[in-house]
C-alpha cells in the first residue's frame, strides 16, 4: 500500500498556495516558479506511479519554462520511449497539483492508485533535470521529496536540455535491448550526433564558424560540450552564454525573441557580418531559428517553417536517390502558424496535415507518416521514422553506388535527428547537413519560397475559455458569430488569412494573420484583435 506516513508528513511541508489553481497544459504546469513547489512535490510521486503503472519502466521529469521569462518555471513528465506524458494522465497531474490540503491529496492519490489499477509492490524509477532558472533547485529540492516520499529510485541528469532528458529517457530503456537508443549519458548522445554527422558531411567543403545566440540558457552547456565532439567538422562560435547572470536567460535573446520581435538579438550584431547565418536556441534547448544578413546587412529569419522546408525536400531527394520512392512515404506536420508561403510550397510536393498547435499533436500526426517531419514556425520540430522504414533502411539492397550512398545518408540522419522531441543542436545539424550537401548560402535556402508577411498579436480578455475551435483552431466556433465577422474581414485582404485561439500557456487570445503586403498583415491582425476584445 501507500506510505502513508511518509507521505504526509512530507506533503505538509509542501502545502499548496490557497489561492492558486494549477493546469497541466500543452508545456506540462508552467508559471512564476515560486509559486510551483507543492506541484514539484506531488509530480514527483505522480512520476513515481507513472513508472510503477508502466512496471518499472524510467519516467522522466523536466524542470524547465523554456522560452519564458526568467521568473517562469515549469514541469513536465516524459514517457518511457521520451515522449510527452501520455494524454489521459494530464488530468491525473491537474487533479493532484489541485488538492487543497495534505488530507485531500492523499484521498487523491488513493483513488488514482485504485482506479489505474497500480501495483505498488513494482519498482519506481525516475530519471530528472532542470535548467539553469534561479528557482530550479529549491523546486528540484521539492520533487526530490516526493521521490522520498514514494521511495523512487531516482538519478539526477543535473542542469541539462529538454531533449537531452527526453534522449536520456529512451536510452534508458532501450539499454541493452535490440533498440537500444544509445549510452544513456550527455558523452554518449553527443558521440552519436557528432559521429553522424561527421559521416554525413565527409567530403564536404569545411562550413565557415557558425554563430550560436545560447539565449544565455542550458544550451550554452549543450553546445560547448557539442562542440568538443565536433571539432573541425563545424566550428561553433558560442554567444549569450550567461547562465549565471540575473534576469539575462531569454531576455532580447533567443529562439523567441527572434522570432516573436522579427529582427537579430541586439547581442549579436557585432558579431554577425553580412552574409552571414547565425542561429538562437530557446531557453531549454528544443527551439531553433536561423537568420542571415543579406549582402545590404537586411535581416532574413529562417524559421521554423523554412527548416521543414529544407529537410523534408532535402529527404524526398535521398529516398528517391536510394530507389525507395514506392516503399517510403514522407509527410509534413504543420499548425495553423505555418506560414501560408511554406504551406503552398510543401503541399505542392508532399502530403501536408495541419494539427492543433502543441507538441504532442504535432508528434503523433508525423508517427503516421513513412517519414514524418514536424515543426512549429516557432522552430520547435523533428523528423521521425516508422519502425517498419527504420527496417526497409537496413535490409534495403541498393543496385547502384548512387543508391547504396543515398541509402548511407539516410542512415546517418536517423541518427543525426533527435526522434524523441524537438532538440535545437540536432536541428541545427541536421540544417548543416542539408546545406552542406546543397551548397545553400542562406539566401539560397531563404528562396525556397516567400514568406508572407504576418503578425502575431496578443489579446488580453476577461475569459479566454469562451473561445472554442475547430478545423486544426483555424475557425471559432465560440463566441458565436465572430469566426464570420473574422471572414467578413479577411476577405478584403489579398492573400488574407487570419485566425483566433485562446494560448494554452498564458491567459491570453492570440491572434494571427497574414497578406501580401506588410502593411496590410499588420491592419488585418489589428483589426481582427479589435474584434475579439
Ligand atoms: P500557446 O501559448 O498555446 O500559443 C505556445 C506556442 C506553441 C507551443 C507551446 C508550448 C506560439 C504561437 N505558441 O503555445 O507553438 O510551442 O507554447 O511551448 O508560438
Ligand atoms: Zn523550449
């Protein structure tokens, strides 16, 4: 049974914030890290369960708000093969982290034990991290209590990436089996990138350095260590590297501040001549944007949507190359911010679904695909291959030496491509791959297509749960009449295309909306915010 005793007297010293309701969302719980520490506490023995559910199997647990501001905190649990926590224990998670007091919670977890048919004679192992935030080790400090509490076996991965936790997760429990993912150590997941990636760009002119902006987060770690095992193969020169100095983590820096503001990290300028590319991860890591300065020092953003581009045209070619192009299907995930420029390219070449916006929508869809490549225009994305192609790869019979060097690369870019989640260095590589072998300055890659221009805006509204989607949160069904009023608008609009939902991270309405011409992106996302407030 439950150990009771140990159980409440250590919840009492993690007594939840009376006022405050807790939401396990698309990003896990995420909020001002303060206020976070009885949710620590209780997803730790929540991750406790999760592993005795799955017999013993190792659960992981990242602390981490990303992108957000440094004060932000946040959790999320990582299933056995590294991916998102499964859908229906989300509200498991929101059930707990809302329990009012010690006798409430217990109640909770005793009907959960019942009603999920827990063994808890099974063993329990967790696998955690956090990222370099201020607050990160007093709530690390916290779920470790509730791995006391349940008696986890539980091993700190220490301040690392998302998606190195993610790797660490699957290597875990693949070790010594036929699938195993690799060693289950930061050495071990950089020897497998930079080995691939090495194969991959053999031969290949040597790339001049490359600029990373580290959004002064755990990435700047990853990339020094990446960049030992990488050595000449692609020199990296590291930026915004400041994991210790107050309030630096993401400010004017980083994936989002490049792609929400449009424009280079201040930071960077001085380092970025013209005609060069950089790129900026987010602050745990899973986010990447490139940019360049054209030959008029003219910033250009190469997000998301453009790194889909890139790689998914880039692996149509090479399964065509290996003779493979009846047997391996690849398809495209986007969400409704891909911009309409990239979904008319991809859709003009590959099958493109759109899905609603989160990862675990994104990552599902692309498992149904041969080769599914996903990414957010936010830079967050990964490719994924199907067991079954992962077979075709390995018992393929090339009949030429094109073939059989084509089928090699593919190979390699299984293992080059973090499968598990969205990780900005794998990205970042698997984008150097792809332009090695293209001969692609950035304005060639950038001249795949033209992006529309568009604007993000954000609504602050009294209740944003009165507004309900539909068609992948492309149209409102709720407030009734308004997705009409948004249609009214946007036809007046070459190229319009415009749409509202409410975020599943912050208590606001987004708005999105893209035309022809600058001027009129920007009218039409204000005009249809004007609507909405
Ligand atoms: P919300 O707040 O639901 O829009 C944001 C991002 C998502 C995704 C999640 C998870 C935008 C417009 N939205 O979601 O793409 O990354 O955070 O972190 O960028
Ligand atoms: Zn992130």
């Amino acid at each position: 049974s439950l150990p009771i005793d140990d159980i409440r007297r250590l919840a009492d010293l993690h007594q939840k914030p009376r006022h405050l309701h807790f939401q396990y969302g698309t990003a896990g719980f995420r909020t001002i890290g303060e206020n976070l520490e009885s949710v620590m506490f209780k997803v730790g023995i929540l991750a406790g369960l999760r592993s005795k559910r799955l017999d013993g199997h190792t659960i992981g647990v990242m602390v981490t708000a990303s992108h957000n501001p440094e004060p932000d905190n946040g959790v999320k649990l990582v299933d056995p093969r590294g991916e998102m926590l499964e859908a229906s224990w989300e509200s498991h998670a929101t059930a707990l982290a809302n329990a009012a007091d010690t006798d409430a919670f217990i109640e909770v977890l005793k009907n959960l034990v019942k009603t999920l048919k827990i063994d808890l004679s099974k063993p329990s192992r967790v696998v955690y991290a956090r990222d370099t935030r201020p607050s990160g080790p007093a709530l690390v400090a916290a779920l470790e209590d509730g791995f006391t509490a349940l008696g986890v076996e539980a091993r700190n991965a220490g301040v690392t990436t998302t998606p190195i936790l993610h790797y660490l997760v699957r290597a875990i429990n693949t070790k010594s089996t036929k699938d195993t993912y690799g060693d289950d150590s930061v050495e071990g997941y950089m020897q497998k990138l930079s080995t691939a990636f090495k194969k991959l760009v053999a031969g290949k002119p040597a790339s001049p350095p490359l600029i990373i902006d580290c959004a002064n987060g755990v990435g700047a770690e990853a990339a020094a260590t990446l960049s030992k095992y990488l050595g000449e193969s692609l020199p990296l020169i590291l930026l915004n590297t400041e994991t210790t100095t107050p309030g630096a983590l993401n400010h004017a820096c980083g994936a989002d501040f490049v792609k929400t503001q449009q424009k280079i990290p201040p930071s960077l300028s001085s380092h970025i001549k013209a005609g060069q590319r950089a790129c900026s991860l987010d602050g745990d890591a899973d986010r990447l944007m490139y940019f360049y300065l054209d030959d008029r020092s003219q910033f250009h953003m190469l997000d998301g949507d453009k790194i889909a581009a890139l790689v998914a045209a880039f692996i149509v070619d090479l399964v065509k190359s290996a003779g493979l192009e009846n047997e391996v299907r690849v398809g495209i995930v986007q969400t409704a911010y891909a911009n309409g420029g990239s979904t008319k390219y991809l859709s003009e070449r590959l099958p493109v679904r759109c899905v609603p916006t989160g990862v675990k929508h994104l990552h599902h869809a692309a498992e149904r695909y041969d080769v599914g490549v996903y990414f957010e225009a936010n830079g967050h994305g990964t490719v994924l291959f199907s067991p079954e192609t992962q077979a075709t790869l390995a018992e393929h019979q090339p009949s030429t030496p094109a073939q059989s060097t084509a089928l090699n690369h593919l190979i390699n870019l299984t293992q080059v491509i973090n499968q598990t989640v969205g990780d900005a260095l794998s990205d970042m590589l698997l984008v150097e791959v792809v332009l090695a072998h293209r001969s692609y300055s950035g304005v060639e890659w950038d001249s795949l297509y033209v992006d529309l221009p568009n604007r993000l805006v954000k609504v602050v509204v009294p209740d944003r749960s009165i507004f309900k989607t539909e068609d992948a949160e492309r149209r409102l069904v709720s407030p009734s009449g308004l997705q009409a009023r948004i249609d009214d608008l946007t036809r007046k609009y070459e190229a319009g295309r415009a749409f509202v939902r409410p975020s599943g991270t912050e208590d606001v309405v987004r708005v999105y909306a893209e035309a022809r011409l600058r001027a009129q992106a920007d009218e039409l996302a204000y005009r249809v915010a004007g609507l909405v407030y």
